[in-house]
C-alpha cells in the first residue's frame, strides 16, 4: 500500500544521513524522493515501504534520476523483489524459513544455539533482505553485494546471509540472545569495514551451494505449514489436530518411556558387572599388598644384615690398613737399620784397611823394600768376606721390604677394587633405604 508523502519523507531522511549526496536540502534526497514517490505511484499493491529507500540510493550513486527508477522498477518486478512487501509478507517469511534449513544443514551448531537462546531468523534477518544489506554495510561492500544480486538473482541473499553467519559463527557462539542482537546490530557491520573481510566474505559467499530441490523441498514444507495454521480456524480441524498430536505425543511418550525402561536395565547390568570388577580388582590388590608387606620385611632383615656386613668389612678395612702401615713403619725401620750397620762396617774397614796398608809400607820399609807375606793381608780377606755377607744380608732385608711393601699394595688394591666394583656402595644404599 502507498503510504503518506510525509512518512516517505521522514524514512527518507534516516537514509544514508552521514552521506553528503543525501542530507537534508541536498539534490541526493530530491532525486531519492522522486524515485520513491514514482515507484510507489507505479506499484499499488505494494507502494513505499520502509527499506526500499535504501536500494534507490545506492542506485541513484552509479546513476542519474530516470536510470535508477528504471532499474529499480526491474529489481522489484523482474527479480521478484516486490513480493517481499506484498501483504502479510508471506514470502520474506519464506525466506526466513529457507534460511532457517539452510543454517540447520550447513551450520548445524549456530542453529543449536540460536535455538536454545530462542533467537529468530527474523531478528536480525529482516533488514538484510528487506534492504539488500544496504542499511547497516559499507557502500563499497553493498556495491558488490547488488553487482552480485543483479548477476546470480535472488539466491544471492541466501548466499550472503550465510557467508555472514559463518565467516561470524565464534563470535555468535561465544554470545547469549542479548550478546547476538548487539553482535549483529553493532560489531558485525563495523568488522566488514576492512577491505579484506569484505573481500572474504564474497569469495565465502561464493562458494555456498544452493540446491534448487533442496530449495523446492522446504517451500513446500513452509506452504504446507501455512495450509494446516488456515486450517486450523476451523474450531473441528482444530480440535481433530489437537487430537491427533496428544495422539502422537502419547504415542512418543510411550516409546520414550520404553527406552528409558530398556537402558535403565542395560544400566544396571552394566553397574552389576562394573562392580563384579572392582570387587575382583580390589582381592588382587589386597594380595599384592600382603607380597609388598612380606617383601618389604624380608628386605628390612636384609638391610639389616647388610649393615652388619658392611660395619664388619669397614672394620677389617681399617684394621688392615693399621696393620699394613705398621709392618711397612717396622720394614722400614729395618732398613734403616741396615743401613746404618753397613755404613759402619764399611767405614770401620776402609778405616782397617788404611791401617794395614800403612803398617805394610812401614814393614816394607824396614824390610828394605823387599816383597814378604804380610800376616795382616788374611785380616783383610776376612774383613772383606764379612762385608761381602753384610752386603748380602742387606740385599735379602731390601727384597723382604719389597716384598712387604708388594703385600700392602696388593690389599690396598683389593680393597679398592672391592670399592669400585659397588658392592660397598651397594650395601650403603640399601642401608640408607
């Protein structure tokens, strides 16, 4: 229906306000006032409505005045956009319902949550279609989404509907039914300000697949729906359909409550088993407690043998070493002795021997240097032998040394490797345990 020159005027004025070509006492909002009276005059089943302004001003930005009414006029006849606004608006409804399926059978999960928060398609929905997204979008999107509109036909509203719910669908999840209306009134037309997320949502848009007979399918289901409300004027029809779904509910109810009763069985005989299970579970670790009880005292017997066993060798250890370090102070000492002796035999002959050689030379002298047996000379032979024997007596004490001097070592080595094999450390750490 054609509504008042005034109310177009003031729906005119909430057009494109930030928009110089159309603010108020601009030749934009003129021209926009005349091609929306024209139309209106030209279309009495439908007229003016709230919305279309918007679609004459973005056509009006590309043409002159005669043009845009033109392609305007082929937009509402020709792509069947009219019959959005014709009485009752049966057919945005239907584009309601067909977007309603396609986010049940594309986006499954946001159609979940918009139910659970009882959100309806035509809550943020309405203006999208009724404006060919131009309302709330930047131009140079809304350019391209009527480009598209004008080349693919109607579809293009599905298509696009769809891009921004799904290029959005996080952020909607992340929101309640308050949190959604703000989202889609506020923060989604300011997301596709960027260039790049308009640029995505077209190439999005683009590859959503509208089935023609999965299409035809849900008007038919959506015609059906509006048959059996009409129908339902009727207080009989009425009845008879109320009839026939307490029918159906018991009949559900019924079938519900056979399966409860069937899993509530299953449930039990599963608890049964679980519990046949941990009882079984619960013997063989009562039993593995008593081994672990049993080892752990036999080992606790067995730490406590292997102290004693480590205190006894630590002391044979020690005793070995003191023994060991006195044998070899005893040897030494010895040696020393041996030293000394023979540094005295050897002083006390080299000191005889000088006698007799003195005592030769003066026989010899008195002699008148003729050679004689000189008694003296078998002193110095014996006194010779004896340091001969000395000398051996000191060999035989020094291999003795050695020999002690090789014992010590040797136990020492034993007792190191002992120590390195890890059999001392062994023992220490089961005793620390």
């Amino acid at each position: 229906a054609v509504v008042s020159t005034q109310s177009t005027g003031w729906d005119l004025n909430r057009t494109f306000p930030g928009n110089e070509f159309f603010q108020e006492g601009k030749d934009g909002q003129r021209r926009l006032y005349h091609v929306c009276k024209s139309y209106a005059g030209s279309d009495q089943e439908v007229g003016y409505c709230q919305g279309l302004s918007f679609i004459v001003a973005v056509l009006l930005l590309h043409l002159e005045e005669e043009d845009a009414f033109a392609l305007f006029s082929v937009v509402m006849k020709e792509y069947q956009f009219r019959n959005m606004f014709k009485k009752g608006f049966q057919m945005l409804q239907l584009k309601f319902f067909v977007l309603e399926r396609l986010i049940e059978d594309q986006l499954p999960d946001l159609w979940n949550h918009f139910q659970d928060h009882e959100l309806s398609t035509q809550m943020y929905a309405s203006q999208w279609f009724l404006t060919l997204f131009s309302a709330k979008f930047p131009l140079g999107l809304v350019y391209r989404i009527v480009d598209m509109f004008l080349t693919e036909g109607p579809d293009t509203l599905f298509k696009i509907a769809m891009s921004l719910l799904k290029l959005s669908k996080k952020e909607l999840l992340s929101h309640d039914f308050e949190g959604m209306l703000k989202y889609f009134r506020v923060s989604l037309p300011k997301r596709f300000m960027n260039k790049k997320q308009g640029h995505k949502l077209l190439s999005t848009a683009a590859g959503i697949k509208i089935k023609p007979g999965k299409v035809a399918i849900w008007e038919a289901e959506f015609h059906k729906q509006q048959d059996e409300k009409r129908s339902l004027q009727d207080p009989l029809r009425r009845l008879e359909h109320e009839l026939k779904q307490s029918i159906e509910a018991n009949h559900r109810l019924e079938q519900e409550n056979d399966m409860l009763v069937q899993h509530l069985t299953q449930s039990q005989v599963g608890m049964r088993h679980q519990l046949d299970d941990l009882e079984k579970r619960n013997l063989e670790l009562k039993r593995d407690l008593s081994k672990m009880t049993t080892s752990y005292e036999e080992t606790a017997e067995c730490n406590k043998a292997l102290s004693a066993e480590i205190l006894r060798t630590k002391n044979l250890y020690h005793n070995s070493i003191m023994e060991g370090d006195d044998e070899r102070a005893r040897h030494k000492l010895t040696i020393q002795e041996y030293h000394t002796m023979c540094r005295s035999i050897e002083e006390r002959h080299e000191k005889e021997k000088q006698e007799l050689n003195q005592e030769v030379i003066e026989i010899k002298a008195k002699v008148g240097g003729k050679d004689i047996d000189i008694p003296s000379e078998q002193r110095l032979r014996e006194l010779e032998m004896e340091l001969a024997k000395t000398k051996l007596c000191l060999v035989e004490a020094n291999c003795k040394a050695q020999e002690y001097e090789h014992d010590c070592t040797n136990l020492r080595e034993k007792l190191k490797n002992l120590d390195n094999s890890g059999v001392l450390t062994q023992l220490k750490a089961r005793l620390n345990r």
